[in-house]
C-alpha cells in the first residue's frame, strides 16, 4: 500500500466536506484513523481509513474502510476542497451490504435515493428529488406514498416492488426489451472477467488460504455502450473492491440494451468471486 498521508484536524464521518486536503502530485492519497476517528500515522495502527482518488478536475472520490473489512461509505465530490457534492453518496452496513445510495448534482440531491435494502437489493424506502426539491418518499413498509405537501396515499400498482429475478426474466423473454450485451455474449463476458482479473495480495493475506469472497456490482451501460455510475451493492475489502472497480471500468463497450428498437440505459448487476488457493 502506498505511503499515508494525513490531514490536520478531525475526520467527521458523514461530513467529508469538512476535510482541508492539501494538493498531491498523483491521483490518490489514503489517511488514516483510530477507532475515535482521531488521526494516526499509519495504517498498521488505524482503525478505519479514508481512500480519496482524483479521476478527473471535477470528479473526487472519497471511499471509507473499516482497516480489513468492508466500506463504509462512498462519497464523490466536483471540488478539490470536497465541499461541492456531486456525483454518488452511498453507505454500507457492517457486514459490507449496501445500505442507502443516492446522487448530487452540483451540491443538490437529485433523482432517487433509496435506504433500507434487503437481501435482494431492493430499497425500502425511496425518496425522489428534483435540484435539491423534494417531491415524494414511498415506503414499501408502511404501503404508502407521502407527498410533498404532507399528503400521504397508497402505493399503486405501477409502484409496487416486483422481485428481481422475475423483472429480469420478463426482460430477457421480451422480443421487445433487448438488455445490452457484451462483445461475444455471456460466455465474452466472463472470459474477460476470468482473464483480466487478479486476486489482489492484501486481499490474500488478510482473507487466508483456502477463503473465497464474492463482490456485488452494478453500473450502467449507456446508449453507446460505455460503461459509466459503477456502485458496489456488496463491499469486502479495499484492494478486492478496488480490483472490481478497475475491471468494470476497463471493459469494452457493449451493444446498448433496447426497447422496441431504441437504445436505452440499462443498469447491470455482475458478482465476482475472488478465492484464495491453500
């Protein structure tokens, strides 16, 4: 791992905003944390750590870790200074399973953010948001829509939680609906996986011989087929989460997915498995 650097003062978690990061001369740093989330000078003596990547002059990353365990949040930003909230916002449970997920547009929530999932990765709670407006929340445990306005109603039908692999089902026996696909099919598909992929070392060493661990991701395939908006649905460790993300964003395009012909957007789930040999 690379050398840490560390910020001056608290790390608030929640609250990445407040962090004063001084300039790097590459696109990554790490700080590291105790379990006060007080700053230490290295990682061997941390608790938690804060992985923050530059992908591009308006695209800064900010992942947190528990030291050998899954994320805990997942925070990107449009400013060096990480003040200006842009781009994915995501937390995660303990056992690394994605817990709430959401998007900023120029500091705004925008779109949908969805808490509470289950093991199926369905939300059970869905807030939508137009620039920073709110407009309604469904809750799927109470049955019921709540307004803006304070008015609540029923869930319809049109709303109502359908079970991942039956939406998946229809869209694949549908002439109508054609999901993307990746150069050469399915079996492409995982032959690029199985030969570009590696088992990250730290990963090795922290899991132990004869340990496999699976990782959830999902991202979107665009109407020209590039690959964009990766989120992992299940974290595991820093260097395996680290090593699905490269992979993902180094694919090919695809051919777009369609609806009666036309190329739409299509968000695509994929776990991946990393095994320790003995």
């Amino acid at each position: 791992m690379k050398s840490v650097k560390i910020i001056h003062g608290l790390f608030l978690l929640f609250s990445l905003q407040t962090l004063q990061v001084s300039a790097q001369e590459n696109n990554e740093s790490f700080y590291a944390f105790n379990q006060d989330w007080v700053q230490v000078a290295s990682i061997d003596e941390c608790t938690y750590f804060l992985h923050k990547v530059i992908e591009n002059d308006s695209t800064y990353i900010c992942r947190v870790y528990r030291k050998e365990g899954p994320m805990i949040s997942w925070q990107t930003y449009r400013d060096a200074s990480l003040k200006v909230r842009n781009g994915i916002f995501a937390w995660y449970n303990e056992k690394g399973d994605l817990d709430s997920l959401g998007h900023f547009v120029k500091g705004k929530k925008d779109g949908q953010w969805k808490y509470a999932f289950d093991s199926k990765q369905r939300a059970g709670i869905i807030e939508e948001y137009n620039g920073g407006i709110f407009y309604r929340s469904i809750d799927y445990a109470s049955g019921k829509i709540k307004l803006a306005n304070g008015e609540e109603q029923p869930i319809p039908d049109s709303l109502q939680r359908e079970d991942v692999d039956v939406k998946e089902k229809n869209v694949k026996d549908t002439i109508h609906h054609k999901p993307p696909e990746f150069p050469g099919g399915i079996n492409g598909w995982l032959k690029y996986l199985n030969s570009h992929i590696s088992t990250p070392n730290r990963f090795m060493l922290i899991s132990g011989p004869g340990t496999s661990a699976s990782i959830l991701v999902d991202f979107e395939v665009s109407t020209i087929g590039t690959i964009s908006d990766i989120v992992l649905l299940h974290s595991r460790e820093w260097s395996a989460d680290m090593e699905v993300i490269r992979i993902i964003k180094s694919c090919p395009a695809w051919r777009p997915a369609t609806i009666d012909g036309v190329k739409v957007k299509y968000r695509h789930q994929q776990s991946i498995t990393f095994q320790v040999n003995r």
